[in-house]
C-alpha cells in the first residue's frame, strides 16, 4: 500500500506541475477533507453501509470556454459491514474497513463562475487489504461457511466512474459525489478455492469540503 500511495503521489506532482505551465486566475491548487458513506453491492452476504473518511489534494484549471479540468489525488478510509454469527448463535455486524489512495481526472462544466459546477468523469483506485477487529476474524458470515477473515484479500485495483456537483465561493467550496465500482472487487477471492463465486461492486457517496489557496 505504501508502494501505492508513492506512485499517486507522484503522478498527482507530475499532474499538478503540468496543469500549472500557462497559468490562469482560475487555476488553483485544494485541499480536501470530508466524509464518505460506502456499500457494497454483492448477492454473496448481507451488507450495510457505513461511514468512512477523505483528505487530499486537487488542482482547478481553465480547460475550455465554460470548462475546467480537476485534477485530485485522494486518500480515504471506506467502510461497510457484513452480517455474521458468533460462536455459530449469535448475531453480529462486522465493520470491514477498506483503505484506498485514488488519482480523478474530472471534466467541470462551470454554470457560475467561482460558485457553481458539475465535474463527471474516472477516478482510478488503489486498494489495500480490507481490515476489521482481530477478535472477529473467526466469525462466520451469515448464509455461508466462510469466516469474516476469509475475505479480507480483495482486488487492489477498481475504476469508479463518478458525477457530483461543487458549490462555495472563491476560497471555499462543498462537493457532493457518487461513484460506482465498475470492477469485481472480489474477484482476487475466485482464485483462493473457496467454494463461492464472488462477485461485489461498491458505491459511495462522498461530501468533501475544499479550501482553496
């Protein structure tokens, strides 16, 4: 994961370098810090979304006409819980948490200059290992015979495509997104013989609030 966080953090540096080269009013660099509520969309256990953390940077710039280009490097937290059974009786929500570092390149149609705009576009990211209590690693997901610790090793690659609205002043602004998990985030599981096909897809709903240098 550190290897991980390295990379993002250089490539957001190259970025951030290349979109200050024929600067403009409206170019400015971000920073990011706000909350998340993730789920995860699988046939294969009862799941509940939970709340989870963001903080990153991200580089506004003049792209065309009424159009910016944003460019953001973000580190979150997301996190879900899966219905289980301990000691085989009783019942018991495990709170899985999956930490992440993402690079978006959004295209923002500005519908009010300093104030207003709608991005859309992909965000890449990288995941960890999901990590939950260790005393409830040996819980058993309920419908199946897995242990809550069976699934922890996911995919440690997702592409979200992702639409939100930004609104604030000049030096403040709050963004409102949604983004949805086009890979198999278990697909790394269908190769560890476990008896199940899995297959799961997240969505989250970000609030981030950006103050502007």
């Amino acid at each position: 994961m550190k290897k991980l966080l390295l990379i993002s953090f250089a490539l957001f540096s190259i970025v951030s370098i290349y979109g200050q080269y024929g600067y403009r009013d409206s170019n400015r660099i971000g920073i990011t810090a706000g909350v998340n509520q993730a789920s995860m969309k699988t046939t294969n256990f009862q799941t509940k979304a939970e709340t989870g953390w963001n903080a990153g940077l991200s580089m506004r710039g003049n792209f065309y006409n009424d159009w910016d280009m944003v460019y953001s490097m973000q580190f979150s937290e997301s996190n879900f819980s899966v219905d289980t059974k301990y000691n085989g009786i009783i019942e018991e929500d495990v709170k899985y948490k999956l930490p992440s570092a993402q690079i978006s390149l959004q295209l923002s149609y500005v519908i009010l200059e300093n104030h207003l705009s709608f991005e859309f576009g992909p965000i890449v990211q990288f995941n960890g290992k999901l990590k939950l209590d260790a005393e409830k690693e040996n819980n058993t997901i309920s419908g199946t015979t897995l242990r809550a610790g069976d699934i922890v090793d996911i995919s440690k690659f997702n592409v979200y495509p992702t639409v939100g609205i930004t609104a604030g002043g000049t030096h403040l602004r709050f963004n409102v997104s949604y983004q949805y998990g086009m890979m198999n985030t278990f697909s790394n599981l269908n190769s560890k013989s476990l008896g199940y096909n899995f297959k799961g897809n997240p969505g989250v709903i970000n609030g981030n609030v950006i103050i502007y240098l």
